[in-house]
C-alpha cells in the first residue's frame, strides 16, 4: 500500500549569530524530546539525525493530543474509547528534511498535524528569539515579488479569526485587521485593497503592503492572498498557490509511513526541484 502527500519548502530565518539548523543540532543532543506547550497543545521534535556528514538534519515534528481525541468505531456504529495511560497523547507527525545550506525546510504536510508556521514558533521558544519559515515561490512569482522597485496597486487577503491573537504579525496592518474583526464579531474577514478608482492607473498602495502581506502568509493566517503589482502585466501573484511544491508517495505498512521511505521520498523532492531552488536562491541574492 502507498501513501500520497504533498511537500512544501521553506527557508528558515532566526536571529542574528544563530541558526535554524544550529537549533536542530541543539535538539539532536537531547536525551529526551523537548515538549513545548501552546494553548494547551503540545509540540515536540523527535529523532533528529545528521544524515549528510553536518549538512542535512531529518527529522520528525509532532502535534500531541490529549484531549478531544477520537474514538474507535466499529461497522456496526458501536464506539469505544482509546485507551490511554497517565501522561500519554495520541501524536501527529510531520516528516522533515532540513539542509544547512540556504538553511532549506522540506516538509512534510499533513492535514491531521501542523504547519511549519507551528514548528517556527516551536523553534522559537528552544532559541529564545523569534524563528520564522518564509514559503519559496514558484521562481516567476517570486522575481515579481521581490523585485524592488515595484509596489502593491491592488491586494485580496481572506483571514479567519485566529485561535490565538498573540500570534498574529505585531505590524499595524495586521492590528487593523484584527480589530475590525472584533468591531464586526467576523469568523473569517475578506480584504480588498486598491489604489485606483476605475481608470486610474497612477497610484500605488503604501511601500509596506509587501512585508505585511508576507508576515500574514509566513504565519499561516491568510487563507488567501493575492497581489498585483505595478510592472505591467495585469496579473496576480498568488502568494497561496505560487509556493513551490512537489507531491510524493510513500510505502505504508499497518496505516503508517514507513519512515526510511518517507525521507527517501523527501529527498528524491529535494532533488527534483533543485533547478528551481537554484533559480529562486539566485534572485533572493540579487535582491540583497
């Protein structure tokens, strides 16, 4: 039986003299797996390994429940508890490769446990100072964001009611957001933003529109996120579906990946986009 799951990748970003790949060999020397508890949720990284003679890391990120769990069902509808014992928690993993050079994530997604928004914030309680994953876009949307000298003229941004407001972007985009949300009591807010009035082709949107649309995908908040930028093609960047990707499939045995075979697949994903990742590490470097 083979299992199917998409791979997303992600360049991890912490503070200065740091690394993320640093905090991952931190983690590996532990005798026990740090548990990190976020609302009530518990995170923890486990088996971390160096595959690539101090180059590439792998390892798993879980989601523990221990409460609102599901329950076994038969196909007569009867349901039975899982039986649990004192201090345990039913995990959902995220499978990861992570490469020192450009400090690269992939990872695994999974619908049943997080996001790397998640393991960011995971990581940033280990280094004491904020970590983030910003997404790799695909390479043509990526040289229209980041080319400099362009600005935002138009914006559409779907945001749901965070679960937690503490972790929504500190900037006064996002504030503004925020409280429009409560002010309306919205579960979930659409956005559109525009500099011109129909016929209008001058004015652009202020300079940090970028960045604040950037924290807002980075953390996971934006469902949707379009932008259209003044460089004359009349077309969307889509900071959502833009974001590089690759699709895997992996041996299962008893309902589980096998994990030999996930990082193996993990890694042929790597390899598979590497054309790419040259090109968009390229244009990250031009722009700096």
């Amino acid at each position: 039986m083979a299992g199917r799951y998409k791979v997303r990748f992600y360049v991890g970003n912490v503070g200065p003299n740091r690394s993320v790949y640093d905090l991952l060999s931190q983690l590996s020397q532990r005798q026990h797996p740090l548990i990190y508890d976020e609302e009530e949720t518990l995170y923890l990284v486990k088996d971390i390994q160096d595959t690539g003679r101090g180059s590439v890391y792998r390892g798993i990120f879980g989601k523990i429940r221990t409460s609102d769990i599901p329950k076994i069902i038969n196909p007569e509808g009867i349901e039975r508890e899982i039986d649990l014992h004192e201090h345990e928690g039913l995990i959902d993993k995220n499978y990861f490769l992570f490469f020192h050079d450009h400090q690269l994530l992939v990872f695994q997604e999974n619908f049943h446990a997080s996001k790397a928004s998640a393991f960011a914030r995971y990581l940033s309680h280990v280094a004491g100072n904020a970590v983030s994953y910003d997404p790799v876009l695909n390479i043509d949307a990526m040289r229209r964001f980041m080319r400099g000298q362009t600005n935002v003229v138009r914006a559409k941004i779907t945001i749901a009611r965070p679960t937690n407001p503490r972790l929504f972007p500190r900037n006064r985009f996002s504030r503004e957001l925020l409280r429009m949300m409560a002010a309306t009591g919205s579960a979930t807010l659409h956005v559109t933003c525009t500099a011109n009035r129909p016929g209008q082709r001058m004015n652009v949107l202020v300079n940090t529109l970028k960045a604040d649309i950037r924290d807002l995908v980075r953390g996971d908040h934006a469902t949707n996120a379009k932008a259209w930028i003044d460089d004359g093609s009349g077309e969307p960047i889509d900071l959502i579906e833009d974001r590089l990707g690759a699709t895997i499939n992996v041996q299962m045995v008893d309902r589980y990946p096998v994990p030999e075979s996930i990082f193996a697949a993990l890694n042929n994903a790597h390899r598979e986009v590497s054309a790419e990742l040259t090109q968009y590490f390229g244009v990250v470097h031009e722009d700096n």
